[in-house]
C-alpha cells in the first residue's frame, strides 16, 4: 500500500511540474524524483525517469505567419494570400521528450541532477510530398545540476534569467510571444540560483546570476568568420524572484537585467554594440482568476528575441499581459494582448531590406483540462507594421492574419 501511494503522488508531482514547465521555463523543482526515504539515509541514491509532452494541434488560417505557421506563428508576412482561400494543417513539432536523473546522498551534502530535453522543431527528414510527417528532433536544454541547500548551479543549455514565465496555451506555448514583448531565450552558460528566505517563509525571495554564450549576426568580427557575440564579453543577466503562494492571493514578481558586447569589425574599422535590457513581471491568482504579464526595455538585443528579431544597434520595448478566469474544475478563458515596437529610425538604419516596424497580437483562448489532458480552442492575430522595398521604392503597409487551432496536449 505505501509503494502504492507513493507511487500515486510521485506521478501527481510530475504531471503538476510539467504543467508548470509549459508556462514557467525556470523551474527549480524539476525533476521530480523522490527523495530517499529513512532507510537511505547517508547512502548514495539514484533515481532517474522519461517524462514529455505530446502537443497535437489543427488549424486553419487565412494568411501566412513569420518563423512558420502552424505552432510557431510570430508575425504577419509582408505579403498576404490574395484570394479568399484558407490554409488547413497540422502540427506535432510542440511534442517534448525530457530525460533527467538525480543523484542523492553524495559527498559534502551535495544532490547533483541531469536533464536533457528534446522537441521536434528541428526541421524535416528530406523535402518532399512526405517531408511534414518526418519530423527531426533537437536539443532544447541540456545541463548538469549541482544542489547543495539553498543554492544550485547549472551548467549547461538552459533558459536565461530573462525569461521567467509564458502566457497560457496549449498550441503557442513556450514560443510565439518573443514577437509581442516576451524575450529571453536558453543558451549553453553558467547559471546560479540562490535562495535568499529561509525555504519555510511564505514569502520567498531568490537571485538568479547567468554569464552564457554571445550570439549575432552582423558583420563578421575577424576573418576566420568567429562570431561577433562570442569576441566581446559574454551575456550576462540578473534576476530578483520574489512570490508568495499563500492562499487566499498568490503572486510573483520577476525583474532581470541584461548586458553583452558585441566585437563588430567592417573593413578596417573596429566597434563595440554593446546590448542592454530591463524586464519586469508578474503573475497573481485569486481563486479561479490570474493576471500576468511583462514589459521590457532593450537595446541591440536581437539575439534575446528582441526587436522583432532584427539586428542592429536598434532600441525598443515591449509588452504583454494575458487574463484568465476558470470556471469550475475544469473550464477556463484566457485572452492575451502583446506588442514590440521598435524604434523605426533605428530599424530603418540597421535593415537594409524588409523591416518590421511594429507587431501586436491578440490571444483569446476557451481551454478545458482533466487531469494530465488539456484541450483548447485558440484563436492568434497577428498585426504588423513593415517597410517594404518593391522596386526601388519604399513602401509602408501594415499587414494582419488570423489563426485558429485546436490543440490537444497530453502531460506524462
């Protein structure tokens, strides 16, 4: 009976982490693997596990989307579908297999943790009439975890301090929002996290300190074609965590800050961009109700999702905000609105073809879950503002289109 429920609760504890994984990408809880009970104490103790998330969707749109359509749409393309005709498809590449370990009982006090996870956005096994359903595989994180009270540092690929949760969804979660004021991505570094309350408080506090991997596209920094990123000084980021998960209201809140330098050489001339961001957000539930959201302030940070994704010595800020309200155990209504918004001499200077000017989307989400299943209709609109160069003119439009999925996604 005891192997029973801890079983039972083993498996409630990971299907509650992943959910968590889906919307907040700095999960220290995870993995879940049991601690050992009193017989093991002092003696090494090794657990380890495959957990994922299958994400299935359908759709039907009536325009094209940039970075793809399907799970991965993140703005309106400069050119839209002339004719009223609509575009139904599927997609599987949101699927996730996530491989992990833990090591208790070590020497000096110390748990050590591995995990490794995987999507399917790496593209397809050929091209062809049957390249959609041969999907490749790619690394998402990968790290080593060393834990010794309340500090724990990773080494490895993982997300970096700047993101600290995502808008709700089934069908866009964890990508879809860096076009609407949502930036950070997961590079390979050295990351520490420090709990700064006692871990009994209702109030926890925590410090996030990141040092990882430059990354840029630009002109080359020296002729053997290194990137410019990794010449100058690696990006760094700061985070401050502070919740409180006591009922009746819960709450976070999540500031970080970013720097890097890029090494840009142009012929025989040598400069230093040196990117720069501020983000702050928040997260609060009250009974079936949540409020989050996010804004930042960033310059040349493109590489960090920033910027609409253009990169140049360009300023700009984003924003987004989602709101939800559950109707009983199991029904739910979200809508999310998002902007980034560049600034337009920036861009204008920086891009030398097609630039985006501005983007908004707006979310409204109807989800219904049980247990491990999460079902949802959503609906995703794009609007983006271009400078477009036909012709030797420049030409300024704005484009929109509409997506609407339903998707199916399945915890174990």
């Amino acid at each position: 009976m005891k192997k029973i429920v801890r079983t039972f609760l083993s498996a409630a504890a990971i299907s509650m982490l992943l959910i968590q994984q889906a919307n907040a990408q700095i999960d220290l809880n995870f993995p879940a693997s049991l601690k050992p009970d009193t017989t093991q104490a002092g003696k090494p103790y090794f657990r380890s596990g495959i957990n994922g998330i299958i994400t299935a969707s359908g759709f039907v749109q009536d325009g094209t989307f940039g970075m793809g359509d399907g799970a991965i749409t993140m703005w309106a393309n400069p050119k839209q579908p002339t004719q009223d005709e609509y575009q139904f498809g599927g997609d599987l590449r949101k699927t996730w297999l996530i491989f992990k370990g833990t090591a208790y009982n070590l020497p000096h006090g110390i748990t050590a943790t591995g995990r490794a996870e995987l999507d399917f956005l790496g593209g397809t096994a050929g091209i062809g009439g049957f390249a959609d359903e041969n999907l490749l595989p790619r690394v998402r994180l990968a790290y080593v975890e060393v834990q010794k009270g309340q500090t724990r540092v990773r080494l490895g690929q993982n997300w970096t301090p700047m993101v600290a949760h995502f808008p709700n969804s089934v069908t866009h979660f964890a990508m879809g929002y860096g076009s609407a004021g949502g930036i950070g991505f997961r590079n390979p570094g050295l990351f520490l996290y420090q709990g700064l309350s006692s871990p009994e408080a209702a109030t926890r506090v925590r410090l996030d300190v990141a040092v990882f991997r430059g990354s840029w596209i630009g002109p080359k920094a020296e002729a053997d074609g290194r990137d410019e990123g990794e010449i100058g000084v690696p990006q760094t980021e700061l985070g401050l965590n502070i919740s409180n998960q006591t009922r009746p209201l819960k709450w976070e809140i999540n500031i970080a800050g970013h720097y890097d330098r890029k090494r840009l050489v142009q012929g025989d001339t040598r400069s230093n961009l040196a990117g720069k961001a501020v983000q702050a957000g928040t997260k609060l539930t009250y009974g079936g109700a949540t409020l989050q959201g996010n804004a930042y302030w960033g310059r040349a940070i493109g590489q960090s999702w920033g910027q609409l994704l253009q990169f140049g010595d360009i300023e700009g800020y984003g924003a987004w905000g989602q709101a939800g309200y559950k109707f009983g155990k199991h029904l739910s209504a979200w809508v999310m609105y998002g902007q980034d918004n560049p600034n337009d001499t920036d861009v204008l200077a920086a891009v030398p073809g097609n630039a985006r000017l501005k983007n908004e989307i707006i979310v409204p989400m109807l989800r219904y879950d049980a247990g491990p299943l999460g079902i949802a209709l959503e609906w995703y609109r794009a609007n983006t503002d271009w400078r477009l160069l036909e012709n030797g003119q420049e030409i300024y439009k704005t484009t929109s289109a509409n997506q609407l999925a339903l998707g199916a996604q399945f915890v174990f």
